[in-house]
C-alpha cells in the first residue's frame, strides 16, 4: 500500500518511523517532511497547509491512505477535501477537528455533557476579561480561543500576569485570530497526563499514558514551549485512574461527539490534570500529541497502518492492540532562544552514532544540505530511548544526548524526572 502523510515536525517522524515498520506499506511519502523523515520516506515539498496544492500532489501519487497529523490542516478540512477528491484519509474531519480548533466549544461540550473540567468563562472583550481577572485574582489560567501551536495557554501566578496575557493575547494579537476570544479558567493543581487514544466513533481504544514537560528550562521554569521531552508510562495513572477516565472522560466524549453530529475518528488527545477531586480534562487534541507520539509509539507492538485502516473502516473493535511494557523517554534538543528568538543552519554531528548505539533519534526541526543534517527549527530532535523500566530510560536517554551536538543545543536536564 501507498501511504501519503502529511506535516514535517518529530510527530510526523515517529508516524513515519512506525508506518515504515508495517508489512503492509510498500510506498511511504510525507509532505513537507523534514531531514530526518527523508530516510524512511519520499519527501515531497508541499507545505502541510496547503490543502489543494496535498490534492494535486494525492492525485500525482495516487495514495491508498492519506494520514493528516498537524493541527492546522484538520481544523482547515483537509480530510473532507481528501475525501472528496476519492482519498481515504486518516484523521477527524473539520466538523469533529474543533474540539482542538475552538476552547470555547470544547469546555461547552464538557458542560453539557459533564464531562469533569475547570470551571470557566469565554471573553469576546478584553475588558470584560480583565474585569474577570480583577474579581476573580489569581492564580487563574488564561487561553487563546484558537489554534497557537500548543503555545496560548498562560497559567497566570499573579493578576497583572493574566491582565498581561489577556492584552497580548487580544489586542496585540501574539496568536492572530485565535485570540479573538479567550477562555479563562480556573487553576487547577495536580500532576498531569498525556492520553491519546484510536476512536472511530464507536470504540475507543486508549494508548499509554505519558507526562509531558512544556517549560522551557529545568523545575518547569520559563516560558511555555510546544514541549521539552516527555516520557512513558506515567508514574500517576493508576489501573484505577484509567478506568476512571474511561469511564467518566473518554467514552463519554466519544458519545457527545457523536450526538453533536461530530463524530470524532482518528486519534483524541485527552490532556488531563490528577486533581484531589479526581481526574479533569485541561485541554482536547484532535490528533497525536508532540513530543508524545515519540515516546507512544515506540511501545505499539500492533501494525499501525492496520490500527489506521480499522479507524477508516469503522472496525476498531476488531483490532487487538498490544503495548510494551517498558520505560520510554524523549528529551528534545531545541535551538538556543526557543521558544522566542533562534538561528538556524547549524551542523548537527553524532546523530548516526547514536542510532548505531540503538537509540532513536526524531527530527522535528531539521533539513538536509547535501547529506548532512541542519537546524531548521526550535525544537530539532526528539532523542528517545527504551528500557525496561522509567528510571533506566532517563539514562540510557540522556546518553544519547551526550552524543549528539549542534551550536546553542539545549535542552531540560530533568525530563521523567517529575
């Protein structure tokens, strides 16, 4: 079988990375790719937004599946587009992709459904949401209605830090028009999870759990990134919790979707707080979670591309999908200034040497010139490494790390520690 995936960042790799595993995948193409995913699939240079220029390229290679990873295509439509055009796709369609495209309409969903969440308020006016925050005080949590990149989200210690939020978020408009409206919660405290799970809209299949570390320095200090590393299992989520979650969060979304005429297919991501009333839902992705993906898929025995089909057919139920049991961690190198300001183009050395050690190492924000890898992004590799449990994949990660080198390379020193 063909299979086109679409998006070029370390999810999109690990994606890759899986599907090229697969018997059943002759063919692997990715549009745009990256440095990295070009040793595994045929990269074509066709920005991942671009939705008639991803058709045009559907109709050139003729895919037997299409895999739509990122955000911003999903909440654009481009499955209906590529349903419409003769494709199968993976992955939610516009109707079922606001969940992630539109707070607003997720924390709605939660209230009708009561499904557990923070308790919260939708601004169309920053001075109404600057009143909210002067009544209400802090700590308080101030979101971009829209799509930011996994960036909109300030969780605020002080009034004047949510005053701040709420100016650069609506008037000075940091996130363009997802800040058009912002949602303001209340502070939830507790560990967090990462929960993806496969749904076609009648069985949902929870993976893993994993714990993701968004701050940009060590101790969660900084600003937030689109994620530092991340690990798996998470040393939270009980038997317990996870029957909990199924039983209070993610079936019962599965079915609210449904009776909103959304049905959701393809993967829910569900970030959850463990808080002392029990578990509740921070925040929904329509799609796998990076850096997540890298540490999740590393422990499916099961063939992805069969997990995808059975998601496209409505037959999940029929697939026995089967885990490893080990410790997983990702560390991800960044480019010296991100989240802010960064330059690109440096060489980066040592990569082979840890792939030949036995690690796996996810490009995320990386090119080729000629055949040497470059920095072409924030956040550049995904290391990640496997062992039978968490406390020896944290080393046996960041050995991986100290072979590998590029100018202003940094990175958390205490990922899975948490």
């Amino acid at each position: 079988m063909k299979v086109l995936v679409v998006g070029g960042g370390g999810r999109e790799h690990a994606i890759c990375w899986k599907l090229k595993q697969s018997s059943k995948v002759s063919e692997l193409f990715c549009a745009p790719g990256n440095g990295g995913i070009a040793a595994v699939a045929k990269c074509c240079d066709v920005k991942a937004t671009d939705i008639e220029g991803m058709i045009a390229l559907a109709r050139e290679i003729k895919p037997d599946m299409v895999v739509v990873a990122p955000d911003d295509p999903l909440v654009m439509g481009m499955v209906d587009a590529m349903e419409q055009a003769g494709f199968r796709a993976f992955g939610p369609n516009k109707a079922a992709a606001v969940i992630e495209g539109s707070k607003s309409f997720s924390k709605e969903l939660m209230k009708k459904y009561s499904i557990p969440t923070a308790k919260y308020e939708v601004f169309a006016s920053s001075k109404d949401a600057i009143d909210y925050v002067e009544k209400h005080g802090a700590p308080i949590v101030v979101k971009a209605d829209g799509l930011a990149l996994g960036k909109g989200v300030v969780v605020a210690e002080t009034v004047q830090q949510a005053k701040d939020a709420v100016i650069s978020i609506m008037e000075d408009k940091k996130f363009g028009e997802s800040g058009s409206s912002v949602v303001i919660e209340e502070c939830l405290t507790g560990p967090e999870v990462s929960v993806l799970a496969f749904t076609d809209g009648k069985t949902m299949c929870p993976m893993v759990s994993a714990q993701d570390h968004k701050r940009v320095y060590d101790n969660d200090k900084g600003p937030n990134t689109g994620g530092m590393g991340t690990f798996s299992p998470s040393r939270v989520y009980t038997d317990e919790i996870a029957k909990l979650c199924y039983d209070t969060i993610f079936k019962p979304t599965m079915e609210a979707m449904v009776k909103e005429g959304r049905t959701f297919k393809g993967v829910l991501y569900f970030g959850l707080m463990i808080t002392d009333d029990g578990p509740k839902v921070i925040e929904y992705n329509c799609r796998f979670g990076d850096p997540e993906t890298q540490v999740v898929l590393p422990k499916l025995k099961t063939d992805l591309y069969d997990i995808f089909d059975a998601v496209i057919n409505e037959r999940l139920s029929e697939v026995d999908i089967q885990w490893d049991d080990c410790g997983c961690v990702c560390v991800v190198m960044a480019s010296e200034g991100y989240p802010v300001k960064y330059e690109k183009g440096y060489e980066i050395t040592g990569i082979d040497d840890a792939e030949k050690a036995g690690y796996t190492v996810f490009h995320a924000g990386t090119k080729l010139e000629g055949s040497k890898p470059v920095t072409s992004g924030g956040r550049v590799i995904g290391v990640t490494a496997k062992s039978d449990n968490l406390d020896s994949a944290i080393k046996e990660a960041y050995r991986a790390v100290d072979m590998i080198n590029f100018k202003g390379a940094h990175y958390r020193k205490d990922i899975g520690i948490k």
